[in-house]
C-alpha cells in the first residue's frame, strides 16, 4: 500500500476527562468526515483511560488570533494586576478557581 | 478432543489469525490514523482470543498454557474458517474481510448471552463493546468504498467478490458445536447466519455494492483443512516460539 499524501481534511480533538470538566485539546488527526473524525480521535487520543467524551472540530472551523497580533491582544492585560481575584478570600466551597 | 474445547479453539482461532492479520498490516496503514484503528481492532481481538485460549487449557486440562494453544499447534489443529486467514491484499480487502467477520462477531456474541456457558456470556458480554465499535467502523468504510471514487468502488466490489466464497462457512456448525446444542453451551449459527446476511444486505444496499453471482463456496478451516496461504501466516506467527521455546517476557 502506497503513502497516501490525501489523508482528507485537518479536525482538532478535545477531549472531556470527567463529567463536569471543560474539554481540553488534545491534538489533531485527519479524516474525510465527521463519523471517520470522531473514531480516529477515538483511536489516536482515548486509547489508554484518557476521557469520557469527545469532540472533534473542523480546523479551518476555528478562528485563531495570528501570532503578529498576539502583542495587541495579550499584552495590554500584562500591567493590570487588579484583574487577577488575588485580593479576595475564596470560600471553602469553591474548587477548580 | 473434547468437544467443549473444539467449540472454544474454533471460536478463539477466528479471532486470533484475523488480529494476526491486522497486525501485518500495522504500519502499512494507508495513513496514521487508520493505521492505528486497525492495530487497535487486532489487539481487541486478540484479548478476546487469549481469555477463551487460557479457558479452553484450563479445561483441557493437559497442562498445556493457552499461549500453547495459541502458538504451538499444526496446521490442520487451528479450526478457524478459511475467511480470516486469506492475506491482505489491498486496503479494501482488509476491511471487506473485517467487514463480514465484525457483523459474523457482533451476531455470534449476541447469541452467547443466552448460552449456558457463563464463561462464554462472560466474555461475549465484554467483547461486545469493543465489537460494536468494529463493525461501526468497517460498515461506514463500505460506504465510503460504494460511494466514493469509481476506483474505491471498484476495488471494494472486487474483494467482495473474491471473499464472498467464504462467507457460508462462518455458519456452517461442525461436529463439536452440534454436540453441544442439547445443553445450551454452542448457540444456533442459523440465527447469526439471518442477521448477518440482513446486516450485509442493508451494508450492501447503502454501498451501491452487490453480492457476487457466482454462490461457489469453499469450507475447511473449521475441520483443520486450510488454504494455501494458512502455513505461511503460522511460519511467521509461530517463528519466535519455534525458534525460542523458553523465551519468556
């Protein structure tokens, strides 16, 4: 069998680890449709225990901020330290802040 | 031999050379992806194999390991049906093959819940999953085939053809599992034989595929007579055995 250079469209993998949990992006595969998509992230990303549930994301469905942008829309929160929840007592009962 | 121990052999050899099979297609896949699905398929496969194995030693009882079982038989002892054996000729060979013998596991693993044999309810009950998976996959590889390129079509009905004359011996019982029908433990192959064929048939319908005129049918795998290409697969499968019989890992 012949390497293939068409392995079909790129899809972006996430996976959720436990109920409750954001999804987390866990890398990226190939495949020619959504159902091919969903097993391949499957078989590639949750051998071994790693989540719950899947999603898989076209790549050109994500929007992503360039990296020349990045200093425009990251760096101007650097200085503004009074953002961050630093100065508040959290209660007991929060988790995952 | 003891007919329960047959009944296990056959059922575990189906499953054992088929993932030998896969494995000799790991990574030859057409891409990584795939590559990894059908190494992951073999390995399914394989475990199912290696419970039944160790069971079937165990019961046989002549202080034989199922790795014995496994790697340490002649030809003519191995009774899997002639269908997992038959090399990997193209891509779509590989999964028209897989395709029939999934929907062939998915049917005969159903049946096994109203076996008898709790060992055998057992491990149906956990294979099924992994098995439902299986036949998921390789029933949409039919209809990306049919209705893909007319080369993907075309390669995919020329498997179909060429495998088609082995399909009827999945459900042909032989002595062992017939003897074991008044208790219950073998389960009907009819019943598995009329869900497989509506499974392929609806497959088949979606796919723009057909079946084959010509209904020639060749058996022999389940009495210990195989095809040619039966001894090759045991050379390679059975060569770091014969070649190191103590190795251990």
């Amino acid at each position: 069998m012949e390497a293939n250079e068409n392995q079909g469209p790129l899809w972006e993998v996430f996976i959720q680890n436990k109920p409750g949990q954001p999804f987390k992006h866990a890398g990226s595969i190939h495949a020619y449709d959504k159902e091919m998509a969903i097993e391949n992230a499957r078989d590639v990303y949750t051998r071994r225990n790693e989540g719950i549930a899947l999603w898989v994301v076209p790549s050109n469905a994500i929007v992503a901020v360039s990296a020349s942008e990045s200093s425009s829309f990251f760096e101007p929160a650097d200085d503004k330290v009074y953002r961050h929840p630093t100065f508040y007592d959290l209660p007991d009962g929060v988790k995952q802040m | 031999m003891d007919d329960q121990v047959k009944y296990y052999l056959e059922i575990a050899d189906n499953a054992f050379i088929l993932s030998h099979r896969l494995s000799e297609n790991s990574s030859k896949g057409p891409f990584l992806e795939e590559d990894l699905a059908c190494t992951n398929v073999a390995l399914d496969l394989i475990g199912l194999a290696e419970s039944i194995y160790n069971e079937a030693a165990r019961i046989e009882n002549k202080g034989k390991s199922g790795d014995d079982l496994a790697y340490r038989r002649a030809e003519n002892e191995y009774y899997n049906a002639l269908l997992l054996e038959q090399p990997n000729k193209d891509f779509a060979f590989i999964m028209v093959r897989q395709f029939f013998a999934d929907t062939f596991n998915y049917y005969l693993l159903t049946e096994f819940a109203s076996s008898t044999d709790t060992f055998l309810q057992e491990v149906a009950t956990k294979s099924l999953k992994e098995v439902t998976y299986h036949i998921r996959r390789s029933s949409e590889w039919m209809l990306r085939f049919g209705n893909g390129t007319e080369t993907s079509k075309k390669k995919a009905q020329n498997a179909i053809d060429s495998l088609w004359r082995y399909t009827d011996e999945l459900f042909e019982p032989s002595e062992a599992d017939l003897n074991l029908r008044d208790r219950n433990i073998s389960i009907d192959l009819e019943v598995v034989k009329s869900n497989w064929n509506q499974k392929v048939n609806e497959i088949l319908y979606l796919s723009h595929l057909s079946k084959p005129e010509n209904q020639f049918q060749l058996k022999g795998g389940k009495t210990g007579v195989h095809s040619e290409h039966m001894g090759f697969l045991l050379a390679e499968m059975q060569f770091l055995t014969n070649k190191y019989p103590e190795a251990k890992w």
